[in-house]
C-alpha cells in the first residue's frame, strides 16, 4: 500500500448540506478484525468550501448530539450542542465549552472535499453497492422522530 492509498470515501455532496447546516451520517466503519461496525458521523458546513466533521457521539452520555429535538445547533447557531443535558460544543474545534463534560471534545473526523464531494479520509468504511460509503438513509434521524 503506497502513501497514495489512503482510503477516502465521498459520503455526500457538498451541495446536500446548506452553509452553516450539519448532516447525521450513519456509516460503517471496517475495524481490524475485519468487522463493520456502526459510525455515526455530523459533518458541519462551516462555510461555503469548508467542512468539519465529528464522531455524533456526546463525551458526556455517549448519546447522539441531535438527540430529542433533531437539531445540532444552540438557538443562536453559534456552537454545537447535545439535546440530553445540554453540553455546548465549539464548531471549529469540538470542544466543549459549557456542560457536564466542560474541556472534553468531539472525536473530529478526517474530511476532504475532492470535486462536488464531501469525503471521509484515512477510515476505511463499508462501501455501498455504488462504490459510496454512506447510505442516504439515516436512521439516527429515524429514530429521533420515533423515540422509544
Ligand atoms: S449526554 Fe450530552 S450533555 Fe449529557
């Protein structure tokens, strides 16, 4: 394997994902051992041409950010935040500012954006049947709206 071969998946369209909105992705992640195991991801359009990404797990509960309401964001938009107990998070740096877990961070993913495409970089995730590593269809969203 050359230095060229690091594994990168598109997981969307840059176009999907409106400036200053973020996106749940659930993925699949290829482990060592030859597993796939779930990988939920929030990728957060900072600006037109630039994108960060976070694995959607709260530091405190290790719920989904977006739990409860479906919603990523403060009210004023300006940070992350988790619909449990409410712990804000810096967007740029995924650090939590305020809350339960105050100077814990999001676990930041590698992204690139290569032509029309958001990619995940350096994790090698499961491909769907057109050679992409997401599924349009996210259940995180899913359940959201049926809890329990
Ligand atoms: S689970 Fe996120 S703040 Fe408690």
């Amino acid at each position: 394997m050359s230095a060229s071969d690091i594994a990168v998946f598109a997981i969307c369209e840059a176009e999907s994902i409106p400036p200053g909105g973020a996106k749940a992705f659930s993925l699949s992640r290829l482990m060592a051992d030859g597993e796939a195991r779930p990988f939920r991801i929030v990728v957060v359009r900072v600006r037109p041409r630039q994108f960060v990404g976070y694995v959607n797990s709260c530091p405190h509960g290790k719920v989904w950010l977006n739990i409860g309401d479906g919603t990523f964001f403060t009210q004023d938009k300006s940070q992350l935040r988790c619909g449990r107990h409410g712990a804000r998070f810096d967007i740029a740096s995924g650090l939590c500012v305020e809350g339960p877990c105050a100077g814990a961070s999001l676990e930041p993913i590698p992204l690139a954006l290569m032509g029309a495409d958001v990619c995940v970089c350096g994790i090698p995730l499961v491909e769907d049947e057109d050679g992409r590593g997401y599924d349009e269809h996210d259940e995180t969203m899913e359940i959201m709206i049926h809890p329990g």
